[in-house]
C-alpha cells in the first residue's frame, strides 16, 4: 500500500516537474516574444514624437517613413549645399575677377611708363646692395591689380555671403523637413488620446543639426573660418607667387629684360652722341653733356618703351589675363575644398543623427530604421 | 525505516515542485505588468502599489515577529507582560509596510521600464533558485535551528544567498548591454533627453519613469566620460555603483515578494505561534 502511494507520489512529482518546466519555458518565452503581445494589445504598434516641445503618435510605419525621408532630405540637403557653395563662389569670384581683368590697362600703362621702368631698375639696384626686402613690382601689381587690400576685403565678403547662403540653407531644410514631417504625420494628436507608444522618439537634437546648430557645429565651424579670413590669408603668397611667376610670361619677362638692356645700349650711345654737340668747355660744359645727355637718354628711354609698349602691351596684358584665370582657379578650389570639407562633416552629422534618433524604431518588429546609404 | 525516509523525501520534493508552481505567479504578474504597465491609469497605478506592497509586508513582517520573538525568548521572561506587547502587531505590520512601499514603487516603475529580457528572464529562472536555496537552508539547520523558528530561518538565509546570485548574474549582463551613447551631451540634456522617452498614460507613473530614466541617464553619461589624463576611472565608478544599487533594490523587492507569496503559502506552518516554548 504504502508501495503505491510511494509510486503515486512519484509520479505526481514527475507530472509536476514536467508541467513545472513547461511553465519556466513558457515564461520566458513570453518575455523573449514579441508576438503574442502584439496580438493580445492589438493593432500597429504607436510611436510617439517629441520635437519642440509638441508630442505626436503616429503609427510605427510612419515613424520610419518619417525616418526615411529625414535621410534623403540629409543627403539632398548636403547635395544641394555643395551645389549652391559652388553656384555661390563661381559667381562672386567671376564679379571679382572681372574688375580685375579691368584694371590690367593701367597696369600695362605703368609698366610700360617711366616711373615703372625706374622703379624696377632702381629695385634691381637696391637689392644687389642688399638693401630692399619688398618686391615694388609686387607691391605695384598689388596695388594695381589687385587693389591693395581689396583682394582680402572682397574675399571676406565672399567668406560672410557663403556663411549667409549656407546658414539660410540649413535653415530652409530643416523647415522643409519639419512641414514633410507634419505632413506624414497628418493629423497630430496628443500622446494621451490613445494608449501610450511602443517607443518615442526625440526629434529636437536632428531639428538642430539640420539647422546647423547640432554636434557637427556646421555653422560655427563656418563662421570660425570666416572670422579668420582663411581664403584672404591663403590668397597672398597666391598673388605673390602669380607677381613672381616665371614661367611663360617670365620668360616673356626675360625677353622684356633683353630687351631693355639693347634699349640702354641705344640709349648710352643715343646719350653720348648729344653730349658731343655740347660746344661749351669747362665746367659749363660737363653740365651742359650732364643735361643734354640725361634728356636724350630720357627721350631715347620714352621712345624705345612707347615701342616696346606698342610691341608688347597686348603679350603682357593676355599674360596676366593668364595669371588671374590661374589664381582664380586655385581660389575657387581652396573655397571650395575648405566649404566641401565643412559640408561633408555636417552631412555626416546629420547621416548619424537620423540613425541615432530613429533607432529605437529597431525594436518594433515590421519597422525599419533607416540606414542613409553614404 | 528507508521506505519512510523515501516517503518523505517525495513529500519534500513534492512541497518544493508546489511552491516553485506558486512563486511562478511573480514572474508572470511581472511580465504582464512589464507589458501593459503604461496602460494603467493614476488609481490603478496607486492600487497596484499598495497591494504589492500590502504582499511584500506579510513577509517582511512575518521575518521580523520571528526574530522579535527570537530576542523575546532570549531575553524576556514569558510571565512578563512586556513578553506580550512586544511580540508584534500592528505596528510592526505598519512600519514593514512604510517600507515596503517604496520597494514596490521601485519594482513597479522598473518592470514597466524594463526593456531588455535579462530582468526578466532572471525573474522566471529565479524562481527554482529561490525554493532549492531555501530546502537546502532547511535541511542544513535541521540539526541546528529551533524547529519553531527554522522555516523562516531557512527562508532568510535563502534570500540572502539569492540575492547575491541574482544580483550578480544580472550585474554581469550588464556589462553586456548597449548603452545609449551620451558622451557628446551635457549631464542634464541627457537626463532630459531620456526622461523624455518615457511614456505612460498615468501621468503618476510617467512622472515616476522620468526620475527613474534620468537617474538612469546620470548613470550612463558618467559612465562615459572619458577624460584625458584622469587615470582613476572615478566617474565611471560612480555611474556603475548608480546603476548596481538601483538593481540592487529592484532584486531585492522582488525576492521580497516571492517570499511574501512563500509565507502566505505556508502561513499556519511557518508563524511562530503565540505560545511560548
């Protein structure tokens, strides 16, 4: 008897041990499942959005349509400013460069003068005396071309309307992408109406990086490069380089420089003959040769540069004309490079943001988080 | 001789293999609230918390008139009428539940945050740990403990050695987690920010979540701070300790519970009676 209650007992116990293990399975896989409390609570699971501080519920398919199109508008946005940068640049850099090519005539008009050849030959003088540092053909192309100091003005002020431009892109975009996204979201309902999301998302911190305000700092990293006045300071030993430059206009240069040797040889000669129809003697005379010799020297040095002049004006001006479309390029793409740099960060900020503020979205079964393809 | 010792052996295991059927009761009511939580509105938040707490306090003071009983059996003569007064009533019962309602407020807010299974998980495994604990805490004392007072010496002993495994299992998964990432923010926009997510429909409970999540956000941002040159990881100690307390008090009201549901079980076989021995 008590045999059998033994064996009762027995296999009451296994009957328990087996119900008991089914039951922990159970358990956990109520916890690991998703499914059957999807049934059970019913219908497409609600995501919540906090953006300034408004909450919407909208259905977790139009959570990630939402996130979706919050990536393609990165990418557009990204597109569209190194569009706009480069439209931007190329416009300024032509109004800027157009006002240069004008002052090539009175370029031409001071080096082909006298004051212009003095001015090198006495440069030349002083540094084989080890006693001028500054280049005044710099200086005068400088001065001339270049306006002095206009060339770092006009760059700045390029600086501070790609800053604008940008900073108003960013602005536009991030309004663009709020009213696409009030749109999907249709009719906004408070959180409360119905029961609470499956997961919320926060919106704030991609509104701000849209707006260039977020952890890339897009606008502050343009405005710090503006302030510096990068472009202005990366220009000079680009302008100085283009004064210097001794490649096909330098060897016109040269030429140019054989040139005024045969024309002081004409010269002493020119120089020596009217010193000869000095007839005074005595000291009377030396001034006489001084002065007679200096003017011929001067007049034979005006005309022989009014012929170089007619010679050579159009080679020097179509040289320089040369040397400004070079500098031109090399400003563009220093801009460029420097503006596409900062792009592709805040592009890459928001690529990363989107991904960060739609992810809890990775959670709910059926909805995808985007992914921008980069 | 051996077939009553079989026969009790059977009879032990059978009690076991009841009470793991009971204790199971937690983990599901858990799991439940863990998924329909957020739906609860203000009063049904305030009567869920109370009445886990009203369950948490039948254990909790059932543990202390045992050992109030232990010290009076040691030091009070049974003829005294102090023996009476202080062996525990209702006042003892009303301090267990001040306690105990803050425990479960904790467990409450952590089970309707929970997102990870480990919790969870951890809870339903638990359940067979707790009972052999407390059978193998019986049997040892049988030589040594008062067999008025054992039962509940043995269910103390076995909550405190689970605890410590609980814990530590769910410390260890822990580190195994993903954490959000917060080092490019400031402390309070990461509080912000996670206090954020929380929804709930009672505005009670969300309130509620939203301490929990910054606390949780505090944890995690100091935990992140990487600073150049400072060599002793001080912060990420403090956010770590943050955390580990936190689940800490979550393990602990919930071994509570499956003790209250144990001593409820076994209420008439594990009080001490009112009878001095």
């Amino acid at each position: 008897m008590s045999t059998y209650t033994e064996r009762r007992g027995i296999a009451g116990n296994a009957a328990r041990l087996v119900g008991l293990l089914l039951a922990l399975a159970l358990l956990t896989a109520l916890v690991l499942d998703q499914r059957p409390w999807e049934r059970l609570l019913g219908g497409d699971a609600r995501v919540g959005i906090v953006i300034e501080g408004q909450r919407f519920q909208l259905e977790a398919g139009d959570a990630g349509i939402i996130g979706q199109r919050a990536a393609e508008r990165a990418n557009q946005g990204a597109a569209s400013a190194h569009d706009a940068t480069a439209r931007l640049v190329a416009q300024e850099l032509d109004a800027l460069f157009a006002s240069m090519s004008a002052r090539l005539p009175d370029y031409a008009d001071w080096y082909f003068s006298l004051k212009g050849e003095y001015a090198r030959l006495s440069f030349l003088l002083l540094r084989w005396g080890g006693l001028a540092a500054a280049d005044p053909l710099v200086d005068a192309t400088m001065e001339l071309i270049f306006g002095g100091e206009e060339l770092a003005e006009r760059l700045a002020v390029i600086e501070r309307d790609v800053e604008g431009m940008l900073g108003a892109h960013a602005s536009e975009l991030r309004t663009r992408w709020l009213e696409e996204l009030l749109a999907v979201a249709r009719e906004p309902k408070p959180a409360r109406a119905g029961s609470p999301p499956a997961t919320v998302l926060l919106l704030d911190d991609l509104a701000g990086e849209f707006a260039g305000h977020g952890s890339s700092e897009f606008l502050t990293r343009l405005s710090a490069s503006s302030a510096g006045a990068v472009s202005a300071g990366a220009a000079a030993p680009l302008v100085a380089r283009l004064a210097l430059r001794s490649s096909t206009a330098a060897a016109g240069g040269r030429a140019l420089a054989l040139k005024g040797a045969g024309r002081g040889a004409a010269k002493a000669g020119t120089a020596g003959a009217s010193a000869l129809g000095c007839a005074a003697a005595g000291p009377a005379a030396w001034a006489c040769a001084l002065a007679v010799g200096s003017a011929a020297w001067l007049g034979t040095d005006w005309a022989l540069l009014t012929v170089d002049e007619w010679r050579n004006r159009d080679a020097l001006i179509a040289d320089w004309e040369e040397r400004l479309a070079l500098l031109r390029v090399e400003l563009e793409e220093t801009l460029l490079a420097r503006y596409g740099q900062a792009i592709e960060v805040w592009h890459e900020g928001m690529r990363l943001e989107v991904e960060r503020s739609f992810s809890p979205l990775d959670s709910l079964r059926g909805v995808q988080a985007p992914r921008s393809d980069h | 001789m051996m077939a009553m010792a079989s026969a009790s052996g059977v009879r032990s295991l059978r009690g076991a293999l009841n009470d793991m059927f009971w204790l199971l009761t937690v983990p599901l009511f858990l799991i439940v609230l863990s998924r329909m939580g957020a739906l609860l509105s203000n009063e049904a938040v305030i009567g869920l918390v109370l009445g886990l707490a009203l369950l948490m306090t039948a254990g909790i003071w059932l543990r202390a008139v045992v050992r109030r009983r232990i010290f009076l059996a040691g030091a009070v003569r049974t003829e005294s009428p102090w023996y009476r007064r202080l062996r525990g009533g209702p006042l003892m019962a009303l301090v267990a539940l001040l306690g105990a309602v803050p425990l479960a407020t904790i467990l409450v807010v952590a089970t309707v945050r929970v997102t990870g299974p480990q919790l969870l998980v951890g809870m339903v495994l638990n359940v067979p740990l707790l009972v052999l604990l407390r059978e193998f805490w019986h049997r040892r004392l049988a030589g040594h403990a008062v067999p008025r007072f054992r039962a509940m010496l043995a269910l103390r002993l076995a909550l405190v050695v689970n605890l410590g495994l609980l814990f530590l299992a769910l410390a260890i998964a822990a580190l195994f987690q993903t954490y959000p990432e917060l080092s490019g923010l400031t402390l309070v926009e990461a509080m912000l920010s996670e206090a954020g997510r929380q929804e709930a429909a009672s505005g009670l409970l969300q309130a509620l979540m939203q301490l929990a999540a910054a606390k949780d956000a505090a944890a995690w941002w100091l935990g992140q701070q990487v600073l150049p040159g400072v060599i002793e990881p001080g912060l990420q100690v403090a956010g770590w300790m943050i955390l580990l307390a936190t689940d800490l008090l979550v393990v602990w009201s919930y071994l509570l519970i499956c003790a209250s549901v144990l001593t409820l079980v076994h209420w008439r076989a594990w009080h001490p009676g009112s009878h001095s021995e």
